[in-house]
C-alpha cells in the first residue's frame, strides 16, 4: 500500500501516526497545519480533508477519515502486525464495539463532560462520563487490554485521550493501569 495520512503533530491524528509506526506500514505522513482550538494555526489548502481536519487517509482512490474507520482500514490491510483481529477471526466484534464505540460514545462523552454540559438527551443518547468510565474499568478489571490478554489498536484510540487530559485519569485502578500500559505499548 503507498498511501498517504495526513497529521498534525500533537493533535487527533498522533494516534494514527503511532499506529503507522506500530504497523511498520507503507504509509507516508504528510504535515499539515490545523487550526488549534487555542486560535493558532489555520487551515491548510494541501490538506484534503473536507473540513480541513486531521487524521486524514488517502489511499489511491480511496479516502478515510475519522479515527476509527482509518484504524479498522489499517489493521486490516496490515494482519501480520496483528493489531486487530480480521473478520471471522475471535474479537473482531469486541473490537469493531470498541472502535465505534470511541466514535460515537466515548469522544462525545468526554467533550460533554469537559464542557459541563448535561441534558436528558445526551443522558438517553450517550449517559453520561461516570457509566463510560465504569464500562472501561469494569471490562478492564478482568483483563489487562480492551480484547483480553491482546493490546489491540482499540486500546490505542480508547486510550488516546486519557494522554491528553490526565485529569480525566483515575488517580488509582484498571484504567489507570491500563493507561501505563498502553502507553509503554506504543513507546510514549
Ligand atoms: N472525529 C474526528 C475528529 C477529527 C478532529 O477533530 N481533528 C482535529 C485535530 S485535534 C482537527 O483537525 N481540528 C482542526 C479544525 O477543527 O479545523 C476523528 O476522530 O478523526
């Protein structure tokens, strides 16, 4: 595979950038610039994305974005790393419920959460941060990675944000733990 990923250092797109590493992939990572939420930065014409935003992944004809589906993309075009089990392999569906749900639950929730914001809504939706920190810890007290014995690339994006706000942290248990083991995983 000559793809391209589209990254901006200290941003959403680390993760995948690690994962290119971790899969010793064919992968060229291109630079671009972002706006930064404390008001740096700007868009980049040469970003392709349409919104300008990053993770981004070209790949031939075919162009991904959004974390999840750009790592599902990846483990799957690249087995022999073995960072995600492949269909009709054991835990393709604890992993596919991980990765989706990072997308549609764990990121919203922690957003929700950082901008105190709560509604019943977002409670029916989503819950709240309490239920998605207590799914974490729950499955994670009887094993040491998301899928079991197996660190996976979901352990890699469930993780992701815990490295940016450390106070979301726990100060002591399974999520704590498991933090420091991903982190030794992917060399951070
Ligand atoms: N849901 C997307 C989020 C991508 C995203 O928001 N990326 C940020 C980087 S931290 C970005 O590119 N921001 C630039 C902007 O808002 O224009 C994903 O998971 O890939």
């Amino acid at each position: 595979m000559t793809a391209v990923l589209y990254h901006a250092p200290n941003s959403r797109s680390d993760v995948v950038a690690v994962l290119v590493r971790l899969l010793k992939a064919d992968i060229e990572i291109r630079e671009v610039k972002i706006p930064r939420i404390d008001g740096t930065g700007d868009p980049d014409p040469d970003n392709p994305h349409p919104e300008k935003k990053v993770p981004y992944l070209v790949d031939g004809e075919e162009e991904l974005r959004e974390r999840g589906a750009i790592i599902t993309y990846l483990t799957d075009a690249y087995p022999e790393a073995g960072l995600g089990p492949l269909p009709g392999e054991a835990g393709r569906g604890a992993y596919l419920s991980w990765l989706f749900y990072y997308q549609g639950v764990m990121e919203p929730v922690i957003i929700l959460h950082m901008a105190d914001i709560s509604h019943p809504m977002v409670m029916s939706g989503l819950r709240d941060f309490d239920t998605m920190m207590n799914h974490l810890s729950e499955t994670l007290s009887t094993s040491p990675f998301l899928l079991g014995e197996k660190f996976s690339a979901a352990d890699m994006l469930c993780s992701s944000p815990f490295f940016w706000l450390s106070s979301l942290v726990p100060d002591e248990g399974p999520v704590r733990d498991w933090v420091t083991r991903c982190a030794e995983r992917m060399g951070s």
